[in-house]
C-alpha cells in the first residue's frame, strides 16, 4: 500500500513538474511575442512566437492571452496571399475573441470594451473577405461559363467554316471573269469567285484555259470527250462526238489553247485535217468553198497546182489539203497516210515542217498562233516565225475574292471579311464571337 501511494506521489509529481515546465516555456514565447508588438509593432514574429507558446498550451485560461491571440491574428491576416487565408486568420482571431469572453470576469473593465470593439470589427472584416470571396467566385464561374459559351460559339464556327470549305487538292488563280480551275485525286473541275461549283470533279482528267474559255477532256492524251466552257457568256458546251466530224477518228488526238475568238482546234486520228470548233456557235469550222480559196492560192501561186480531190501540189509534192488555221496558214497532209507533213503560209508560201519545226498549231487570233514544238508551247505568226507569247485576256482577277488555303488543305473564299460558299457566308471567328456575344 505504501508503495502504491509513493508511485502515485511520484507520478502527481512529474506532472505538475511537466506542467509547471511547459508554462514557464510557454510564458517566454509569450513574452517575446509581446515584445516583438510593443518595441517594433511586428506582428508576424510576435505569431511565430506566440505559435510556439501554443504548442506548450492545453488549453488557455488567461483572457489576456486570449485577447493577445486574437488580436496578433488580426493584425497578419491582410498580409496573407489569398482571401481564403485571409479568412482563415480572421476566423481564428474571431475564436480567440471568443474565448476572451468566456474568461473575463469584469464586463465594464476598458480591456473587456477594447475586445468588444475589435470582436465587432472582425466580425466585420469577416463579413467583408467572404463578400468578397463570394463576388471572386461567382466571377470565376461567370468567366468558366463565358469561356464554355465562347468554346461552344467557336465549335459552331468551326464546324460551320468546314462545311464551307472547298475540298480539293488545288484551286487555280481566278480569271478576269471570276472562274478557276479546281483539281482532286487527279481531275479536273470549275468553280467561280463565289464559291459555287460550276464543274464538278472526277469526270475530267486534264484541263486547258486561256482567254476566258476552258476545255476539260476525259483523257489527258487522246481525249475522246471535251467539254467547253466560256466563263464570259458563263456557257457551258459539250463538243460533238469526234466521229461526227470524221467516221474513222476515234479520238481528238492534240487538243489546242482555245483562243478569244471562240475556235478550238484539235488533231483527231485517221483524219486529213484539224478539227476546228466555234464554241459560240457550236460548229465545226471547215473551208466553206474549198475550190474557190485553192484557186486563189494557185493564182496568187502559193501553190503549183490542185486537183478536184482536194490534193494540192507545193515544190514539185502532191499533199492533201488540210483546211485551214485562220491567217492564211492550211495543213498539209501526207497522200499516202494520216501523217501531217506541213503547215503551208500563204502570206509569203513558206512551208512550216511538221516534224521538224511545230509539230502542231492552234488557231489563229490576235495574230498569232499557239505552236508546240517538243511539248513545250511557243508563239508562231503567219510564217511560222517565233515572236512573244501570248498572253492571256482574261489572266488578271480584278474582283473581290481571295483565297486562303488551311492547315487541313481545303481552301476558302473570302469577301468582305466574310467566308463564302455560294449563298452561304460566315463572318470571320473574332467578328462571329463578337457579335454573338451578347447571346
């Protein structure tokens, strides 16, 4: 029994002793805290001090800590980086407030009424922090939802601008008249400045254009369907079958540049002459009074003879008299076979060979004449000699349109800062957000 109470003397002891010495460490970082306060008004070491005070603490039972807690957290809130650490030293200061009256006995003591004000006016920075919070979140939510609202606005751009897009592989310059050439997988198609397809792809395989016409074939060599379009008339014209123009072609052989006048010349196989069509008047164009124009020339004597079966004779040879290229140039053909030997001038009765010098011309306008020799194209006048090329009438776009190719490589029309397809327009993103964004 003796032992029993010396132990449990023993142990009364040691934590009184324990206690004893906590307070008194508590007590010296009290007084540090105080005089950090009192001798440089440094209210955040005056907290780590009176924190470490804190930690030798229970429970405090002395108001004049309470009232030195609250206050110290007080002081250091607004220098805290967020509005939520801000209200969460208030908070605490409020509680420590709190304690303070639950410890003071005298309510009428100049202590008591200075822990009353500053209660009331922490209860009010409060108040002001989580108004503040509150107005800080309903910001950040009203600009989540603009931002949801301007990602939806743009997703329904997007998704509009790529159903005006314009899917092909290429979109050539525009002409003076407002149509380019468009290509795909290898064909050929039309589409005017306002992005409405005249021509669609995957029928044609090759295309020409010069002077405001544009010629699409369905083979790139030896086409045996052209299709002809006048983008000045806005006229569209499929070309006769070539068998209709010679029962033995069975295709348009070398198709020509058409020219500003209409005529569109191709070389068809098994046949003795070019094939010469009017696009406007869709006709073919042949010599109208064959014997009257031979006699002319044998008079004027570009040539030796001629005979009733079309064949004429130049320096000593018999050829087949081919028609003719407009400006006085005439095909020669071979009697024996389909090959062409010469083109004859008859301004001057020079002889254009057809193996050696332009293996074909085009037809006449503007006085000149498409040539092209080993592929490549140059330009002839009426005796075959070369001069400057020629150029295109409608080759410069003056209208309003431009192009812009996408990352995607898809194109798009734009006109007076809006994207265009046809009847369809879209403004651009930053002026589509802009004048929906009062929706």
């Amino acid at each position: 029994m003796k032992i029993k109470l010396f132990t449990l003397a023993f142990l009364l002891s040691f934590v009184v002793s324990y206690s004893q010495s906590n307070k008194e460490i508590a007590n010296v970082y009290l007084k540090r805290a105080k005089e950090a306060i009192e001798t440089s008004v440094d209210y955040e070491t005056a907290l780590t001090y009176f924190n470490k005070a804190m930690k030798f603490t229970d429970t405090i039972t002395d108001r004049k800590i309470a009232h030195l807690g609250s206050k110290i957290h007080y002081e250091v809130h607004h220098k805290q980086n967020t509005l939520e650490e801000q209200l969460n030293y208030l908070q605490i200061a409020q509680d420590y407030s709190k304690q303070y009256f639950l410890l003071a006995k005298n309510k009428g003591s100049e202590e008591y009424i200075e822990n009353t004000e500053e209660y009331v006016l922490i209860r009010e920075t409060i108040e002001e922090v989580s108004n503040e919070i509150k107005a800080e979140n309903e910001e950040k939510l009203r600009k989540e939802k603009e931002i949801r609202r301007i990602d939806s606005l743009k997703a329904t751009w997007s998704k509009q601008s790529e159903s005006l897009a314009i899917k092909v592989d290429s979109l050539y310059k525009f002409n003076k008249n407002g149509f380019a050439l468009i290509e795909l997988d290898g064909s050929y198609g039309l589409i005017n400045d306002l992005g409405e397809t005249i021509i669609n792809t995957g029928k044609y395989a090759d295309a020409l254009q010069f002077d405001g016409y544009f010629v699409f074939k369905n083979k790139k060599d030896k086409p045996t369907k052209i299709f002809a379009y006048d983008s000045s008339s806005k006229v569209g014209t499929m070309l006769p079958a070539v068998s209709d123009f010679s029962t033995l072609s069975t295709n348009y052989g070398m198709v020509m540049l058409p020219r500003g006048n209409g005529r569109i010349v191709t070389y068809p196989n098994n046949v003795k002459e070019p094939l010469v069509y009017d696009v406007s008047s869709k006709k073919f164009v042949r010599v109208a009074n064959q014997e009257d124009l031979l006699k002319d020339l044998k008079k004027a004597d570009v040539i030796d003879k001629y005979n009733k079966d079309g064949e004429v004779k130049v320096d000593k040879e018999w050829y087949v008299f081919g028609g003719h290229l407009g400006g006085g140039v005439h095909p020669l053909y071979s009697v024996e076979d389909y090959k062409l030997q010469y083109y004859l001038c008859s301004i001057d009765g020079n002889l254009i060979d057809a193996s050696s010098d332009f293996g074909y011309l085009g037809y006449f306008y503007q006085n000149k004449y498409q040539a092209l020799k080993n592929n490549k194209t140059v330009w002839v006048n009426q005796n075959g000699t070369k001069v400057s090329d020629a150029k295109s009438e409608t080759a410069v776009y003056g209208g309003d349109s431009k192009v812009r190719k996408l990352n995607s490589g898809a194109y798009q029309i734009l006109r007076d800062n809006m994207i265009i397809k046809g009847q369809e327009k879209l403004p651009k993103m930053a002026d589509f957000l802009r004048q929906n964004s009062g929706k």
